[in-house]
C-alpha cells in the first residue's frame, strides 16, 4: 500500500477506513433517497412479484359407529361397525388405496370431469390436455382421523371451490358405496337384471348420442338453434357492413369530388383537412414554416446569393416537392378507398345471397335433426328410469345395514386459501427496507468527495486546523471580511480556534511567510486568506496580504480598491529603483497591509518566480511579521507550487463536498515535493449539523450563535 500511487492510496484510505459513526452520517445524509428508493422498489416487488393461483379448500367427514342397536336378534348381513383404532385405519389406507381412486373417478361425468379439469388448464397452451383426474384427486385429497374419535376427515384443495365441494362430497357417498359392495356377499337377481338392463340401455343412448353428434359435426355446428342464431346474426352483421360500406364509398366520392373541384379552382389542396392530416403533408407544411421563418432571419443578415440563402432557397423547393408528392399520395389514397370500398360492398352482396340460401338449409335441416333428438331423449329418459330403480333396490336391500355416514357435508368454500401473501408481503418489506438502508451508504461509499473531518485526518493524513460553517445569504465581500465585521460569534470563535491551533501547530517564529491555496476555484481559499490575515492583526501581527493569483486577480474588490496598480509592476522594476516596499500597498486597519496583484502579466510564471527570491522576500519579512500569499487554484496552474518553494508554511483550504479526495490527495502530495511546512487543512463552508454529529472534532465554531450568546450573558451575571 505504501508503494501505491497517491490517487489509487487515498481512494483505498477512503473506501476501506470506515467508522461506524461515518455509515451513521451516510445514512442521515441521504435516508430520503433510500426511502423514496425502497418505496418504489416495494412497490415493483409488490405489483409484479408472481401470485399464486387461488385454491380453495374444503372438508367431509365421515364418522364409523363403533356401535350398534340390534333390532332383530340375528347376526347382520352386511356390518360395517368399527371394531377398533385398527379398523378404523384400515377405512384410511382404504380410501388412501388404488382401488378406491378406480372406482371413485367411475362416478364421475364427462362434464364434471371438464369442469375439475377447467381451472387446470395452461392459459398460454389452451389445446394442451389437462392434468389426468386422478392426479388432481390424488394431490389435492387428504384423508386423516380425527384424535379420539371414530371421524375420518377428508380435505380437498382445488382452484375452483365448486369442484373442490363436488370431489369432497363425491368421496364420502362413493365410500360409503364401496363398503357396501365390498362387504356385501351376494347381490339379488332383481338388482342383476336391472345392471344389466341398464347396461343395455346405456349401450343404446350412446349410439343414439353418437348418431345426434355425427349429425352434428356432419353440419358444422353445435346445436341446430345455435347454427341458426348464428347465420342470422351473420345475415344482420353483413347488412350493417354493406351500409357501412356505402357510406364510405359515398364519403371518399364526396372528397374526391372536393379535391377535384378545389384543383379546379386553383386551391391550395393541403388545406383539406383529409389531406393536411396524413404524417407526409403535416412534416412538409411545418418544414416549409421552418425554412420560412429561417429565411426571413436570414435575409435580414446576409445578402440575396449568400451560401446560407442559397442552402435554404434549396430546402425550400424541396420542401414544396415533398409536400406536392405527400398530397398527390393523399388524393391517391382517396380514390384507392373508394375502389375498395366498392368491390367490399359487392363482395358483401354476394355474401347476403349466399347466407339467405343457408338459412333456407338449415330450416331443411331443422327436421331431420329434430328426429334424432326425441330419438335421444327418449333413449335417455329409459336409461334414468332404469338406472333410478336399480337405486332404489340397492337401497332397499342395504337399508339399515350400514354404519358409515356424513357427519358433515363439505360446503362450497366462499374464499381462497391465503397462499403466497405472506411471501409476498417478506419480499416487499425486504426490498423496502433494503432500498432505505442500502441505497444511502452505497451512494456514500461511492461518493469520494471531502464531506467531514474525518476525510481530512483519516482519509488524506492531513491535520484539520479548523472547520468554517457556510454564510448564508451573503456576499463575497462579507464572507471576506467576517472575522472584522464580527456579526456571527460562532464564526468569530471559529477563526480564533484555528490561530489557536497554527501558534500550537507551527515550530517556526515570526517573521515568515505562509502560503494559502486549494485544488480547485470556489473552495475558498480567498476568503480563507482574508480573515486569517485579520485575526492575525488583532493579535497584534504586523500581517502583508499578498494577492499572487495573476489568472484572475481579484482580491483588491474584496476590500472596495479600484486601483489596477500592484506589485506586479513593481517587481519588474529594476532592482535599485523600486524601493523596498511597492507603493500600492493599502493599510486595511492597524497591523493588516494588503497588496493588489495589479495587472496580469503576459508571464505569470516569471513574475512568480521572481516575487519567489529570498532577496524581494526579506525586504517584506522586513517590515511585517507574517506574509500571506493568496494564490491561484494548485491543481489547474503551476503558481502556487513554484511559489511554495520559497515560503515556510502552507495552509490548504478544502471546500465541503466539491472535490474528491483524490484530487485533493495528489495536490498536497505536489506541495510536499517542494519542502514547504503543511500546517494543516481548514475544511471550508461545512454545514453545522456535520460539525456537532463529529463530535471528536467539534472544538471551537461546534456550537451556533445562540451558545455563545447564552455564555456571554451568563458571564456578565457572574455564573458561568
């Protein structure tokens, strides 16, 4: 680390050297970007995150009496009592077998079937198949029994809540019915010869179903009523279509008519509003205002063959060409309408003939198909009858025979399971709060500028002389000069601090020379330079203010000096005739002499380096016991190091969050090149708030102006 460059080194200090107080100020700092972040993010989570298809549950239970009152004093045909716990689970392991599950799916109808399928379906595939029945029963159907009791639930879970209750109730009649058949050893004759009429009569309403189908799918439809409903609306829908047809082709002859009339006439034909809308007139009539307007404000600077006339005269013809192409296209367009709309209304006419002949067929139709469909009743009503009375015999001959019943029915469930809302509801409060917490101290460590006293200690290496609260609401002037006007106790206090640490600070005794500079412009370094000058005159320092910025000399204006003369004149005097002290110098107020930079040489860098010998500096040590120079911004121009070669100290004004450390690293690591003494850093315009939160580096301007005017009245009552 040591041998790393002086950028890569400070941005290693920077990003690795963390405290936990410094993550506290990331956060204080920017917690509203995080927030503002965490809600959106929230939200996204929370709008697009996947939600689960809704399924509904529902529940059957079936209670197994474990006890039964004999009414005739003889042994049971059929007995279906639970004898014990171990009963009890084989029912479980019954209804939890294959065998059951075959004879379950039996019982149900191809239209039950589709509508337990229906909700299963892939949205994006709707002619894929469906799960198998089994699978959808076997997954979603829980049988368990209840502790201490001789009650077997069973819970169904389906996305739709009338399937979910049909497969539930289904279960526990078809259990029921399949212990009876299992326990019951012999079946009479009536109820044979009734399955086996039934049989038969199911063989025959299938063929006659099969017969009405194929009849169906012979005439393309589902229903003769539907085929007809359907023509008809067609019949209607192609009349209405002819009507709209006519009016449009009565609409486009009408505008072609106009057209023609209009170009007849010698109109502009791009006014029609028809016309004047299509995408190609509209950009050729704006282009043609553009170049308009150009040309007007061009005639007014140049003459009539100028290239920039000529360029636009150009633009203009082509731009009229466009615009006649786009309504040409437009007028063709028109009549292209028209001829379409009258071969739509011929086409449509011949269609009405067509769908009249078929709604005479389907009437033809209607007939035969009405044959087969009392065909199929009739058939069907048989097969009920049959199968209705085949029922009521099985009844019969298990009437109070059987000890399993429903205990309670499975209702058809109001509402969905609560799935996946507790996921989601996770996911979007992480987010939240990750977008609160993480967004504000990624967006610190990334931000490398110099924002707190600990950057300037821990960060750059450099000692902090004292930190300066920002002025609000004023002039340059008066930041300037804010130590002399002290109008703010607070700031006064704040410079009296940093003199406290430069006399502690330096090892060199008066007289010497002090150097004040920064990386960039606006740090302010000048208004730095101005009020350290000041606080040494009150501390009865005989103090020069030297203005060596020759790129932009200013510093006079902050003292109301008008005079453009100044030492640079003087220094490019002969050595014998210039004296020892310029004539400009300008006494400010007792012990504080300033002295303008005077006009920009065409050679900053020589006059620099002039100033910078020890026989012009000792005549100024002379006379004054500390010099200030003021100089240009270091990382932008040479001066300010070429002059730190001939000056004992070096002030270094860093403004609060305008450059990174980096920047500011490698400018110091410039000054320590030449041998000039770094008294350390004043961090410049950092707000108060930044000064109390670093508590370690509060010392003098900690506090607001209200502090030290509660201390100054106490002081005066005798209480401090």
């Amino acid at each position: 680390m040591e041998n790393a460059p002086p950028t890569r080194l400070a941005a290693a200090k920077l990003n690795l050297k963390r405290s936990p107080r410094e993550f506290v100020a990331m956060f204080l700092e920017r917690w509203w970007i995080g927030a503002l972040v965490g809600a959106a993010a929230g939200a996204a989570v929370f709008q697009f995150s996947p939600r689960p298809e809704p399924v509904y549950r529902t529940e059957v239970s079936l209670m197994f009496e474990s006890k039964r009152s004999r009414i005739l004093a003889m042994q049971e045909v059929v007995d279906t009592t639970v004898q014990g716990i171990n009963e009890l689970n084989n029912h479980l392991e019954q209804l939890r077998s294959k065998t059951f599950l075959d004879y379950l799916l039996g019982s149900f109808t191809p239209e039950e079937v589709a509508k337990i399928q229906q909700s299963y379906r892939d949205p994006l595939n709707p002619s894929a198949p469906p799960p198998p029945l089994a699978d959808l029963i076997q997954s979603g159907t829980a049988a368990n029994a209840r502790r201490g009791t001789t009650i077997i639930s069973i819970t169904v879970n389906n996305r739709n809540p009338e399937a979910a209750a049909l497969i539930a109730n289904r279960f526990a009649r078809k259990y029921i019915d399949f212990s009876l058949d299992r326990a019951n050893t012999g079946t009479s004759s009536a109820i044979i010869f009734l399955r086996n009429q039934a049989e038969e009569t199911r063989t025959e309403v299938e063929s006659a179903e099969t017969s009405l189908q194929a009849y169906r799918a012979k005439h393309n439809m589902a229903t003769l009523g539907e085929a007809k409903d359907v023509t008809v609306q067609k019949l209607a829908s192609l009349g209405e279509a002819s009507v709209a047809a006519r009016l449009t082709q009565i609409q486009s002859k009408s505008l072609i008519d106009k057209i023609a009339a209009d170009q007849a006439a010698g109109r502009d034909l791009s006014e029609i509003s028809q016309i004047a809308a299509t995408p190609q007139v509209a950009a050729a009539k704006s282009r043609l205002t553009e170049l308009a307007t150009q040309r007007t404000m061009l005639e007014q600077r140049y003459l009539a063959r100028h290239p920039k006339i000529v360029e636009n005269e150009v633009e203009l013809r082509e731009a009229r060409r466009l615009l006649d192409d786009g309504v040409a296209r437009a007028g063709s367009s028109l009549r292209t309408n028209y001829d379409v709309a009258a071969q739509q209304l011929q086409s449509l006419q011949k269609e009405m003939v067509e769908t009249e002949a078929q709604v005479r067929l389907l009437d033809k139709i209607a007939v035969d198909y009405k044959f087969l469909e009392q065909d199929a009743v009739t058939k069907r009503a048989t097969y009920t009858g049959i199968v209705s009375r085949l029922g009521e015999a099985k009844i019969t001959s298990q009437l109070e025979n059987t000890t399993i019943k429903v205990f309670d029915a499975a209702p058809v469930p109001g509402a969905p399971m609560d799935r996946g809302t507790a996921r989601i509801v996770s996911l979007t409060v992480t987010a939240a709060f990750g977008g609160l917490l993480l967004v504000p101290l990624l967006i610190g460590l990334l931000d490398t500028r110099v924002r707190s006293p600990y950057h300037v200690e821990e960060a750059l290496g450099e000692k902090l002389l004292g930190a300066i609260k920002p002025l609000v609401r004023t002039s340059a002037f008066s930041n300037a000069n804010s130590f002399r006007a002290n109008n703010d106790a607070a700031l006064t206090e704040s410079w009296r601090g940093i003199y406290s640490e430069i006399e502690v600070g330096s090892a060199l005794k008066y007289p010497k020379t002090i150097l004040v500079s920064s990386s960039i412009q606006a740090e302010g370094k000048t208004q730095v330079a101005c009020n350290l000058a000041a606080v040494y005159a009150q501390h009865r320092k005989k103090v020069l203010l030297v203005d060596c910025d020759l790129r932009r000399p200013g510093l006079h204006r902050q003292f109301n000096l008008k005079s453009p003369h100044g030492w640079t004149e003087w220094i490019q005097r002969p050595a014998d005739s210039r004296g020892a002290v310029p004539d400009t110098v300008t006494t400010v107020e007792p012990y504080f002499d300033f002295l303008p930079a005077g006009p920009t040489p065409a050679n900053p860098t020589q006059v620099l380096d002039l100033l910078g010998r020890r026989e012009v500096l000792q005549l100024w040590l002379d006379r004054y016991d500390v010099v200030i120079f003021d100089t240009p911004p270091a990382s932008t121009f040479p001066d300010a190091v070429l002059l730190a070669r001939s000056c004992n100290e070096l002030f270094f004004v860093i403004g609060y969050k305008i450059i990174s450390a980096q920047t500011a690293y490698r400018t110091l690591s410039r000054f320590g090149e030449t041998g000039i003494a770094k008294l350390g850093v004043i961090l410049n315009r950092l707000p108060l708030s930044k000064i109390i939160n670093y508590g370690d580096y509060s010392g003098y301007g900690g506090q607001d102006t209200r502090f030290y005017k509660s201390y100054a009245e106490e002081g005066d009552g005798g209480s401090k």
